[in-house]
C-alpha cells in the first residue's frame, strides 16, 4: 500500500499494516492518533479505503482534509466562558477524598421505565429534557451526593460532544478531521 507523506505527520499517524490474504481479501490495521480524526471521520476514512479497494474510481463522499476549516475566527475573540480550561481548586478540601482506592465503579442499565421517570421528574422542575440530559444530570447529582462534598463545593460536568451536524459549524459531508469537543458545566455541590 503506497504511503502519503505529509510534513509533520510523522507521529501523528504512526502505524498502518496491510495484510493480503489468501482469498485475495486483505486486512488494514491502523493506529492513529486523535489529533488527526475522530471515530465518525475514522469511519469516513476507512470506508473511502474500503470503496477503492472495491476498485471504485472516487469514493463518496470524497475525503475532506481541510483542518482550516476548524480554524479560530481572525481575529480569535472568545464569546462565552470556557470553564472546561479553568483551574478547579480544592476549595473545601472534600475532593481529596476522591480516588480510585475508594471509588467502586460500576456498570448500570437504564432501561426505557427508568429513563421516563427520569425524565418525568426532570420536566416537573425544568421542563422537557433529552434522554441524555436526564441521565448525565442524574449521574452527576448522584456522584456527587455519594461523595458528600461541601454544598459550597464546585464541581463540573464534562462530556464528550460531536460537533458535526450543530447548526452553524458548515463542514462538508466528507471531512474526516477532528471534530469533538469536551465542554464543562459548573455547579456547587450544593445546587446538586
């Protein structure tokens, strides 16, 4: 498989391994880091591959490689606050009780009884919510209740969100470049 060689990529995308088997298949491993793309536009990629070694001329959608297009404004000017870059400071010494000696992690399922009353005791107070908006602020109340941080305590949620699609950000249907973001909500343990 020919290799491209782009300035600067040399540890980004560090790992590409083709095995031809004997069916005349093949096999593509890939080791990439996230700074090049994220798993919507890893599918992109690898379906592109897969389509040309289908022996189609032009995959569809053609692969985007335009990083600019994720470019800050000129000049960059903030409009909002980013609390996902702020320091969180130890105000009221009860984060040190968070670790992972003491913290018991655990798997559980919501299924669709648990997430309507979810819901219908979220929409009583705050009005109408998604599913996921009622199961990351249960989450985060509860986690926050087991620890028992001071109510004065401040605490963030964050979570991983896929930009693509979100009104205003116009990227073409091909790009295959990194497009998450990881924005933070802050509140007192209290207001939990």
């Amino acid at each position: 498989m020919a290799s491209l060689n782009v300035f600067g990529s040399s540890s980004i995308l560090s790992n590409k391994v083709v095995t031809r088997l004997g069916c005349g298949g093949f096999v593509l491993a890939l080791r990439f880091n996230h700074t090049m793309c994220d798993s919507p536009g890893l599918v992109l990629f690898l379906n592109a591959v897969a389509d040309m070694a289908k022996g189609i001329d032009s995959p569809s959608p053609p692969p985007i490689w335009q990083r600019e297009l994720m470019n800050a404004r000129e000049p960059p000017r903030i409009t909002y606050m980013h609390h996902e870059f702020e320091e969180l400071y130890d105000t009221k010494s009860t984060l040190e009780l968070i670790d992972d000696i003491h913290t018991v992690h655990r798997s559980i399922f919501f299924g669709p009884k648990e997430i309507t009353a979810l819901k219908t005791r979220i929409s009583r107070t705050h009005g109408p919510c998604t599913t996921y908006e009622a199961l990351a602020a249960c989450v985060w109340r509860c986690r926050t209740v087991a620890f028992g941080l001071h109510p004065d305590e401040l605490v963030r949620f964050s979570s991983a969100m896929n930009g693509r699609g979100k009104p205003g950000l116009q990227l073409p249907s091909g790009y295959y470049g990194n497009v998450f973001a990881y924005p933070a909500v802050p509140a007192k343990a209290g207001e939990l």
